[in-house]
C-alpha cells in the first residue's frame, strides 16, 4: 500500500508514523525520515524556499521510485509526502516512511528513497534571500549517494 502526497499543507510526523503501523501484524519495523528546511544553502542568508513541481508528473515519479524500492525489498507501506510553496528554514519539507518485516529492508529502502527522490523527482528548488532569489541546482552529492545504489 502506498500513500503520496505532494501539497502545501504540512504533515504531522506522528500520524504519518501511525498509518505506517496501522496493519502491520506482520512488520517488525517501521522507518521515517523528516527532512527540513536549512537556514543555509546556496547562501547563509537564504529566509526560506520556494518549491517547485509539475503535478501529475511529479506523483508519477514518485510512484516509479517507489516501485523500484519494491522491486529490492519486501516492503509492507510506503508513505512520501513532500511540499511545494514557500517554506521557511526549520520547515517540514518532505517525509518518507516505510514498513517492512525487516529492519534492514526498512532502513535500506528509507535511504534509497530519499535518495532517489533527491535526484529524480521533479522538484524545482528556489531559496530566497536578501539579495535576491536564487535557483538551486543539482547536488554532486546527492548523485553519488543515488549512485551507491546502482550496484
């Protein structure tokens, strides 16, 4: 079962946590990752984001990831939320949970995930700033975190 979600609204990590135990007789682990807005970016002046997507083929994206995920483990829910609009720094940005029978498969496929949607989904990050606003580009980064996975 999976749920994704890509809106303004914020999310309450709690019932997120909830709906992924809900069922789960089965699951031996639950695992969540919040990620959040940062005060620094491009810049250490940036006062918040602004967030980008092209609904429909931003939850399509989102549903391919998640199916490869699926492909490598036994995954019980997957649950993806992330926001678009304007968030400020110590936001709530985005909340990937899975559940699994196993730990490593929920740990392993939390990590992929993230690490997929770093760099596959499309988002279109801009941070704002005093001096202006700022286009965020890809993050070498988070390409050799996705890259670990192709292995």
């Amino acid at each position: 079962m999976d749920y994704i979600a890509v809106r303004e609204a914020d999310f309450v990590f709690q019932e997120e946590y909830d709906q992924l135990r809900q069922n789960s007789g089965e699951n031996g682990a639950v695992v969540c990752f919040s990620g959040l807005v940062r005060e620094m970016g491009v810049t250490d002046q940036t006062q918040a984001m602004h967030i980008e997507h092209y609904p429909g083929m931003t939850e399509k994206s989102l549903q391919t990831i998640i199916d490869q995920a699926r492909v490598r483990w036994p995954l019980s829910q997957v649950r993806i939320i992330h926001r678009v609009g304007r968030l400020n720094a110590g936001d709530q940005i985005v909340f990937v949970g899975v559940s699994s029978q196993h730990r490593e498969a929920a740990f392993d496929a939390c990590r992929f995930l993230m690490d997929y949607l770093k760099t596959e989904a499309p988002f279109w990050k801009k941070e704002i700033t005093p001096e202006g606003d700022i286009w965020v580009e890809a993050n070498e980064k988070d390409a050799v975190a996705r890259e670990q996975w192709k292995n």
